[in-house]
C-alpha cells in the first residue's frame, strides 16, 4: 500500500492506495493547525494500515533533498521525512505533476469541456491550477509513458490584457515591484484584483476573503466583485494560451483545482476563451485547441497513484 498525499499551501490531502489504483481513505487536513509535514502525515497515518512507501505532492519545486514550499512555511527535508515516517521509499512530486498525470486515468464525467477542439494524443498537454498560488505542468507521451513536466510559470511576470488589466498591474507595481500572475490568478488574487479595482475608482469595498468576492459576484450584489470574475476569468484564458504556446500543447488544456471548479457558475467563459486565443497570427492554432475542467476533487492524488518512477539507465 502506498500513502499518497496532496500538499498545498492551505491543505494537505492524504490517501491510501495501491500503486495505480484509485486512492482511499482521503482525509483533508489543513496545513495550519500542524508544525510541518511529519505532523500532518503522522495524524493521517494513526487510523490506517502499515504504509512502506509514499508519493507527495507538493506545491512548490522539487530540487534535491530540501522542499520548501511557494505558500507554505512548511519547510522538510525528503530523506527525514522518510525516516520519521518509516517508510521504505519516499517520492515527492510536484503537485501539478500530479495533476496531470491523473489525467489519462479520469472518467467522462470527471472532466467538463469549457472549449470544443481536436486533442492530439501524441501531443503536450497543459494543466494549469489556479489555487493558493498558481500552478502549472505538462503532460507529454515518451514512447508510451506518460511524464510529467513541472514549471513554476506561477511566478512569470503578469502580463496585462487591457487598459484595465495594465492599470492593475501599475498599482500593485507601485506596492510591491515584480508582479507573479498568480499575485492575481489564484484564490488571493481575487481579493487583489476587487481590493485594486475599488482603489482605481475612489470606491471601499467591504472584502476580506476570497469567499466574499466569489458570494457577492454570485449575489449580484456588487459590480466590482462581478467585474473581477470576468478580469479573472480573463487572465486565466491569456495565461493557459501563453503557457500552450511556449509547448505548443496541441493535447489539449486542463483547468484543475478545488478554486475553479467552484468558482465553475461564475467563470465568464467568453471572456476566458477569447483571452485564450487572442495571440495574434497564433490565433487559429489556439482555436483547435480543446480547453476542459478537472471536475474529480483530489485528482493529485490520483496522480500520485499512478506515479511510476523512472527506470534507472542499463
């Protein structure tokens, strides 16, 4: 049996599963009320069978022995943790990765089309998840095995797509210097795009969650919270073309994540596939380009079910 985990910068999602099958047990535990990892997989662990090896997901890059997180202070390194838990073998994966290596595995009613188009197999794939922060990841076939390929594209400089995008981003500017996109593209930025319109137009705005923004734009009760769900929804179409550009993902675009898929209703689906393909002379390669919605919640760790390590040289 395998323990499987999810760790991100707000929750940390663990399951059982045996290697390629689908995950059991899942319990969501958030990152807050434990000291670092070790705590949180320990209280998971006291109500399930003996576990000899793990595959993590993380939100953050995974470089050598030490992890740190992009919105977590958690902080680990991968050799203690193995033995802290008495594990056997211990993997740690992006969680994007993750992500998409669930893809392949996932059933027609896991995954809603926000875009018609022609998917090529033999093609990349993107899935982007905006979140806590916002990641990203490719899905490419090797000769037959699917592999995932990690980014931290989360952190690329925001580039406007408007006059409005581009006088957000000369505020924040003025607050901060380098502007990421996922300082606007995740569950915070929608607190940063609605706090920044009504700053831009001489307005207060009783916000302090992104929960509010999302309630208030459901409500109709507020145009500066209906006005950044369509900014937002935007900005995530020009991201996910920029990113299916740089790899040319003619495999399509997945969109993943608990934050979109509740934000699902409220998504302005013109505005993110207009976006999504308004890049110029590249505009009819992005038009057959299929864009759909990871609807599964935990796919991660799905994903990390399916992780098969790589073989070692000969």
């Amino acid at each position: 049996m395998r323990l499987v985990g999810d760790i991100g910068g707000t929750n940390a999602r663990f399951g059982i599963a045996e290697p390629g099958s689908y995950p059991s047990g899942v319990r969501k535990l958030l990152t807050a009320h434990y000291p670092g990892l070790v705590e949180a997989a320990e209280d998971y662990l006291s109500g399930v069978p003996l576990v000899e090896e793990a595959v993590l997901a993380v939100a953050g890059p995974v470089v050598g022995d030490e992890v740190s997180f992009s919105n977590s202070a958690w902080r680990f390194s991968i050799d203690d943790v193995r033995r802290r838990l008495g594990l056997r073998r211990l993997v740690v994966i992006n969680d994007l990765v993750a992500h998409a290596l669930s893809v392949t595995s996932l059933s027609p009613d896991e995954v809603g089309s926000l875009k018609p188009g022609a998917r090529n197999p033999r093609q990349p794939a993107l899935v982007i998840g905006p979140g806590t922060g916002l990641g990203a990841a490719f899905l490419l076939n090797n000769a037959g095995r699917l592999v995932g390929i990690p980014s931290e594209a989360g952190h690329a400089a925001f580039a406007p797509m408007d006059r409005v995008q581009a006088e957000i981003l000369s505020h924040l500017q003025d607050q901060c210097g380098h502007v990421p996109v996922e300082r606007l593209l995740s569950g915070p930025g929608l607190l940063v795009i609605a706090t920044t319109l009504a700053q831009m137009s001489g307005q207060i705005i009783d916000v302090r969650d992104p929960r509010d923004v999302s309630a208030r734009a459901a409500a109709g009760e507020c145009s500066i919270c209906r006005e950044t769900m369509k900014i937002f929804s935007s900005i995530l179409g020009s991201t996910a073309g920029n990113l299916a550009l740089t790899l040319l993902t003619g495999g399509g675009v997945f969109i993943t994540g608990g934050l979109c898929r509740g934000l699902r209703p409220l998504l302005d689906m013109e505005n993110l596939i207009q976006a999504f393909i308004a890049k110029g002379r590249l505009r009819s390669y992005l038009e057959d380009i299929p864009i759909d919605q990871i609807l599964r919640p935990h796919a991660a760790l799905l994903g990390a079910a399916r992780y098969v390590a790589p073989s070692s040289p000969s």
